[in-house]
C-alpha cells in the first residue's frame, strides 16, 4: 500500500513542476484539504487549490522534489521535500527542506499539511 502511495505522492509533485494543474489534481479527492504555505490557512477542494497555484506562480517559481517518506503510525505519510523557490527574475528565496504530511482516502490524497524540517 505504501508503494501505491508513494507513487501518487510522485505523480503530484511531477505535475506541480511541470505546471500541469489537472493531472496533480487528479491524484486529489475533489474535497481535499490543503495547507496554503505560501500565503497561510488551508484550502478546500479542486477550484480553490487550482486558484491558489495559479496566484501563486504569478509571483514565485517554486519547485518540489520528494527526496524521503515515513510512514507515520497513525497511518499519515511523511514526505520530506527539497524545495527551491525563486522570484520572477530567478532570485533565490527559499532552498531546503520541509515536511508534507498527507492522508490518503480510496488512494487519493485527502488531506496536505506542513511542517517544519528541524534539521533545515
């Protein structure tokens, strides 16, 4: 089940740095839940993540590669993940490492939160 996981979690991220905001979202249930790390709170649902995205690269160039995976025993996944983002002119403003915690329903991500990688 994991490796199922893992591999949706891959496929999420690949559409995100590719831009491609549907095929990410196809790897959502339609009420998921989401952590807006760039702006704060949470969002909820297809409509609204693909509206955050959009806003969001207007103003920053991020990308996100999974570089590990826990899985935790209430039954979450630990994603930690490199993150590079740049402004617009490709200035540097935030390279390291964070932790996306997901929950899973039907094999679909239900639910993205962040945390902070203490070793960052």
């Amino acid at each position: 089940m994991i490796s199922q996981l893992k591999d949706v979690i891959k496929k999420a991220y690949l559409a995100f740095n590719e831009r491609n905001i549907d095929n990410a979202l196809s790897t959502m249930q339609t009420d998921v839940q989401w952590s807006k790390a760039w702006e704060g709170g949470y969002i909820s649902g297809h409509k609204e993540i693909k509206l955050y995205w959009t806003r969001q690269w207007t103003e920053i160039n991020p990308s996100v590669e999974p570089v590990g995976f826990i899985e935790r025993e209430n039954g979450s996944l630990e994603v930690k993940v490199h993150q590079n983002v740049k402004d617009l002119q490709g200035n540097l403003v935030f390279d390291g490492t964070v932790k996306h915690i997901y929950t899973f329903q039907n094999g679909l991500i239900k639910t993205m939160d962040i945390e902070l990688d203490e070793n960052n």
